[in-house]
C-alpha cells in the first residue's frame, strides 16, 4: 500500500485532547483549485451549506449549526501541464447539537458527499476527534484485551490463534474433528474463517454444537478453555439467533465481518453480545488501498471499537496483503491507545494473514507490548512435525522476540522453532 505520513504514527499515547462541544476530522486534501475555498466548500456541503445561498441561511443559523475550518496546512505543491495540484490537511468540525452522538450520522456527516465533489483530485480522512458526549450512548468494547485474557486463561503474553482451514467445505463434523486437534495442540484461540457462516455444507448450529463439544470436552479434562470466535455475520434477527447459540452452548466469543453487518448491525450486536465481538475488517482494501482517496484506519476503527469491536484485525507484518510494515503497527498502536479519558474503548489487535514464527521479533519491537491475538493458519497446520509442534513454535518464537533473544539462538534448544525456521525461510 502507498504509504501515507498521515497514518505512521508508532508511539502509543494517551488519548488526545479533545472538545466536549465539536467533532473534529482532518483530512488530506488533492486539488488544482484554492484549497482554501475547496475546504470552505466542503464545510458547506456537510452542513448547513448548498450550491447556492439561501436567505433562510442566516449568520445566527450558521453560528450554531455549520461545518467550520479550524485549519489549513500546506503539505506540497506539484506541477503539472494542467496546473498545479495542492495537497494540504484541512480539518473541519462540526458543533455536536447539529449532530447529535450518532454513530450513524456522523459517518454521513464526516464521510458523506466530500468523497463525490468534483474540486476535488483526491481525499482522504486520516483521522477523528470524538468529543466525550459520544461515548455515552454507545457501549465501546464489553470486554478488550482484560476480558479477553480472563475467557483465555492467558496472560503476559500474546494470545496465539489460528483459522479454520480450508476456509470452506468441511462439513460440522470434520470442523469439530479439527478444533479437537487443534485443542490438543495447545492453541489458545481459533476462528472461523469469514467466508464460513451459515452455508448448507455446515449450517451454523450443527457446526457450533460439533465445534464446542470438542472444546467443552478438552476444558473438561485440562481445565483450558479455548476461545473459539463463531462468525455470526448476517442480518440482525440471524446475528442475535447465532450470538444465543454460542452462548447457549458456553462459547466465549462471537466474529462479525464489519463491513457487511454494517454499522447499526454492529451497534446492535455490541448492545445485546454477552462474549467479546471479534471484528473483521474484510473488504478494508476498497476503503483505503486508493492512496488518495478513502480512510486512514486511524480514523475508521474509532467508530467500531466504539461500537462495540472487542478484537480488531490490523493485517500483519510482511503478509500477502499490500499493506507496508510501518501502517500495520501504526494500526495496532491505535486500537490500543485510549479514546477518551472516562471510558478508553481499547481494543485488542489481531495480527494475522501470512504469519508464521518470523514476524514476532519484529512485531514485538515495534508494538512494545504482547496484547494482541497472533493468528496463523498455515504456520500451525502446516510445521513439518504437525499442529502441536506448530503452535510451539509460535509459543518459541514470542518466548524468543520478548526476551530479546534471536530466534535461531533459541531454537537451539527449541526442536519447534527450529524445524519452523527451515521450513517457513
């Protein structure tokens, strides 16, 4: 992925200090026109404003309902044959009482017509400012990385996972007969894929019962729970039914695909979820690949942890997917990094895509901190020596990167990690 200066940002911070009475977005800006009446006229069209002036827009009406432009700030200058094209930052707010703390309206107040006006050669939100009323109607994360951990039974290190694999196909029973296995290889989490939901091969309740007779039955006997994350992605009256299934049947986690349920349909299973909600970003490429228009994920999993995400998918270092290293860790420290003073809506990373023993070195170092969930598929079911020696080496290597040691030092010692280094080179 292009990479954007916006979104780099490796530092975990406190949250930012921000107005309890205007929502804030900055944006990056493309045009050949003034940039300065460019952001004038984007503040008119999300607000009070239309193409033409209107008497019943007075200046007391403006005063307490329009978009303002708190500031302006040149980034460069490129010419061209057909002009010069600008690129600033612009940042715009809007006063809360024009609003409301609405999740919904403020994505089209935000995000809505600005992406469609033709000033415009490209745009880009790279960030959100929530003022604190926000975080009162909504319920943020039940459960991030605290109650994740307690469900888990793991602390002080990262909690390691894998994906069902093939992602579709298995029948209910060949899904529980691999979750079996997969338990007694020591895996602490493991997922549906996101393409797995309610398909006729493996309706959702047949495979969630075979799937947690496999796991109640491995708790039974070793006392370790694993988070198993059912993907309950539909719509409403099928995510309730799903989320009382899992429930019933003593699941502790449920997965929604974000971009499909939709904002309501996340804000509403955030209200009725009794087990954290692991959200998946799946489709986040046609928000965001275009490097001059789209989202920044800064500003774009605000609005899910607020809604309720507990889990949170940041892609992982050097995967398959074209996302530079910088824009991954960027996106894990800012799922991690408080919203507000009152109520800090953290929400637990989930590396994966490509992730094998390499990348926890390199992960650790940049992140500076083991609350994530590490999941890989092929690097579990695909070791040389099986699925237990897979989820060892995974348990080496974050052993091996919190400790400061080099891997192959480790593996020394470490018949997993060793056989993983050889076969994942």
């Amino acid at each position: 992925m292009h990479h954007h200066d916006d979104e780099i940002d490796t530092a975990r911070t406190q949250p930012a200090e921000v107005r309890t009475d205007r929502i804030e977005a900055d944006y990056i800006l493309e045009t050949r026109h003034d940039p300065h009446q460019v952001a004038m006229v984007m503040a008119g069209e999300q607000s009070s404003g239309t193409f033409v002036a209107l008497p019943t827009e007075t200046e007391e009406l403006r005063e307490r309902a329009a978009a303002r432009v708190e500031s302006l700030v040149p980034l460069e200058d490129t010419p061209s044959e057909s002009g010069v094209m600008h690129r600033v930052k612009v940042t715009l707010s809007w006063p809360v009482e024009s609003v409301d703390t609405s999740l919904p309206n403020l994505m089209a107040t935000v995000a809505g017509n600005l992406f469609e006006l033709n000033h415009l050669s490209g745009l880009r939100i790279v960030d959100l400012r929530l003022p604190s009323p926000f975080a009162v109607p909504y319920p943020g994360p039940k459960f991030s990385i605290e109650g994740t951990r307690r469900l888990t039974g793991v602390h002080d290190r990262p909690i390691i996972g894998t994906i069902i694999k093939p992602s579709v196909g298995l029948t209910p029973e060949e899904t529980g007969d691999l979750v079996r296995e997969l338990c007694q290889a020591g895996i602490d989490f493991i997922k549906d894929d996101e393409l797995q939901a309610d398909a006729p091969l493996s309706r959702f309740e047949e495979r969630a019962q075979s799937v947690m007779r496999a796991i109640n039955d491995h708790a039974e006997r070793t006392g370790k729970k694993v988070m198993y994350a059912f993907n309950v992605t539909g719509d409403l009256d099928q995510m309730r039914r799903r989320h009382e299934i899992v429930v019933g049947l003593e699941g502790t986690c449920v997965m929604a695909s974000l971009n499909s349920v939709g904002l309501v349909g996340m804000i509403e299973l955030g209200r009725f979820a009794e087990v954290p909600i692991h959200a998946h970003r799946n489709g986040w490429g046609y928000l965001s690949r275009c490097p001059t228009f789209g989202w920044s994920y800064k500003a774009w999993q605000k609005v899910w942890r607020l809604a309720g995400a507990d889990h949170l998918h940041v892609n992982g270092l050097d995967s398959k997917f074209a996302e530079e290293n910088e824009s991954v860790i960027a996106s894990a420290l800012t799922c991690l990094t408080p919203m507000f003073a009152t109520k800090p809506c953290i929400a637990m990373p989930v590396f994966s895509s490509g992730q094998t023993v390499r990348q926890p070195p390199a992960t650790y170092a940049a992140l500076g901190s083991p609350d994530l969930i590490y999941a890989a598929g092929g690097a579990v079911m695909g070791h040389p020596d099986g699925p237990m020696a897979g989820v060892a080496s995974l348990r080496d290597a974050w052993d091996a990167a919190m400790a400061g040691i080099p891997l192959d030092a480790y593996a020394v010692d470490h018949a997993p990690l060793k056989r993983a280094l050889e076969a994942f080179d």
